[in-house]
C-alpha cells in the first residue's frame, strides 16, 4: 500500500463526518438561524477538505451544545465523531495493536492546522486543566513558595570513608519547603515534590542557590543535624529545588501569587457556590 494509500485510508470517515454535520446544519436552521449562519460557509469548504471536515465537526459540536440537545441531534454528531478520532484516554483498538493510527493522525494534523495560523489566540497550555486536578492543596502551596521566593536549598547527608574517596548517601533531599510554604502534611513533602516533578513542574537541580545563608539555617534543622549523628564521617552536599520553564508558566498562568488577589478571587469562588 502506498503513502497516499494509508492516507486515505485514514480519512476515509472524515467526508462521512461532514455530511453528518451538514444534516445537523439544516436541522439548526429551523431552530435558530444565528448558529447556522457562521458555520454554513465552512461546512461546504470542508466536504473537500477531509481535515477540515473533523475541524468543523468539533467546533459545530461546541457551539450546538448551548441549544436544544436532543432537538438537534449533537448526541449523533458526537458519536461520529467518537469514532473518527479513536479510543479515548489512550485507549487501544479492538485488535489490540494500539490507539487508532487514524484518528492520532487527524489530531496531529489538526494541531498543525492550529500552529500556522497566524490569527490563533493564545490560550493556556491544555495540560493546565488536568495537572490542576493532580495537586493536592499542599503542593499549590509549594509551587506558590517556589513562584514567589524562587529555588530552595536542599541537602544531601552522605558518610565517607577513612580515604575520603567514596560515600555512602544516609538522607537525599532535606529540605525546609514544608515549613516555609506552611504545608499542613509536613511528613508527605518528600511525596508532594515526587509528583510536582512527576507532572513535569519541578526539578532537582545539582547546583545551589546562591545564598549560603541558606544552607547554614538549612544544616541547623533538627532533621538535618540527626542525620549528620547517624553517620561517623559525614558531609553535606548542596542541592536546590526549583521550578522548570513549564512550573514557571503554570504558576504564572493558574496560581494567584498575590495575597490580594487570592483573598478576591477564593471570595468570588464562595459567593457564587
């Protein structure tokens, strides 16, 4: 089978999907002309255009979604498109084998499509809804201390041997970011900065910070000093903890840094619940 084969292969249900939602179309007008004006002139581009046939689908299927469902029969629309785009939620096909390869494609080109205009608005990054429903109050709490205060120091307790050439590690990681973001789980720190790096929001550099003031009120901590005991011949490594570019925009974007607007907005959320 050739390239262009596979790839019309792939597309086979797209022109199908477009006829669907130009059914739908004429349904609409008899219920509200205004939906059906925006999206007619589309519709007929895309019984040409496979791509932009699944385009128009989805967007059809958002803007209907505020009518009459069952009168406009979107609960079809979405079906068909359901079967165009593949096993959701990674999925896999009845076989077996994988996602659906076609329905993966259509995405990819979507995204392509989206990334050459020029006109797209600028949204946040998709990911941002998910990871909000993966953070533990605690971990808002520490992204916002990272936001605010920058990288925190870290240390790693280690024992070496008489020659001094190679050590043993006895604690990785301590930290005071519990404490200083007023965490209410201190104990679950160490899992609360596995799953911030987890989601891609954190990392644990090698490199300090520049402050050794830091390090020094760091080494006082009882944790620290009891860790030190246990070993005959310890040292401390320095280490920091602190946001990746992507932490750096999600926090930017979802985490209200200032005390003002937080207080606003957690006011807003309980008035209108």
């Amino acid at each position: 089978m050739t390239n262009g084969d596979s790839r019309r292969l792939e597309l086979q249900d797209a022109p199908a999907v477009a006829r669907t939602a130009a059914g739908i179309w004429w349904r609409a007008v008899r219920w509200g002309a205004g939906a059906s004006v925006r999206t007619g002139g589309r519709l007929a581009r895309a019984a040409a255009d496979p791509v932009l046939a699944v385009e128009v689908v989805n967007e059809l299927g958002d803007e209907l979604r505020s009518y009459a469902r069952d009168l406009l029969g979107i609960t079809e629309l979405d079906d068909r498109v359901r079967q165009l785009m593949g096993p959701e939620d990674g999925a896999y096909s009845q076989n077996g084998s994988g996602p659906d390869d076609a329905g993966l494609r259509v995405q990819g080109a979507l995204l392509l499509r989206a990334a050459a205009r020029v006109d797209a608005p600028d949204h946040a990054h998709p990911a941002y809804a998910r990871i909000l429903t993966e953070l533990a109050p605690d971990e808002a709490r520490i992204l916002r201390l990272l936001a605010s205060d920058g990288a925190q120091p870290s240390v790693d307790v280690r024992a070496t041997n008489l020659l001094g050439v190679a050590s043993d590690l006895i604690e990785p990681g301590l930290n005071m970011i519990g404490a200083q973001a007023g965490c209410r789980y201190r104990d679950r720190v160490p899992a609360y900065l596995n799953n911030l790096e987890r989601l891609g929001l954190i990392w644990f550099s090698r490199e300090p910070i520049e402050n050794p003031i830091s390090y020094q009120v760091l080494e006082a901590q009882p944790e620290v000093m009891n860790a030190i005991k246990n070993a005959t011949r310890a040292k401390t490594i320095q280490r920091s903890i602190k946001l990746t570019p992507f932490g750096e925009d999600f926090c930017s974007v979802c985490l209200p840094l200032d005390t003002e607007e937080l207080e606003t907005l957690s006011v807003d959320s309980a008035d209108g619940a």
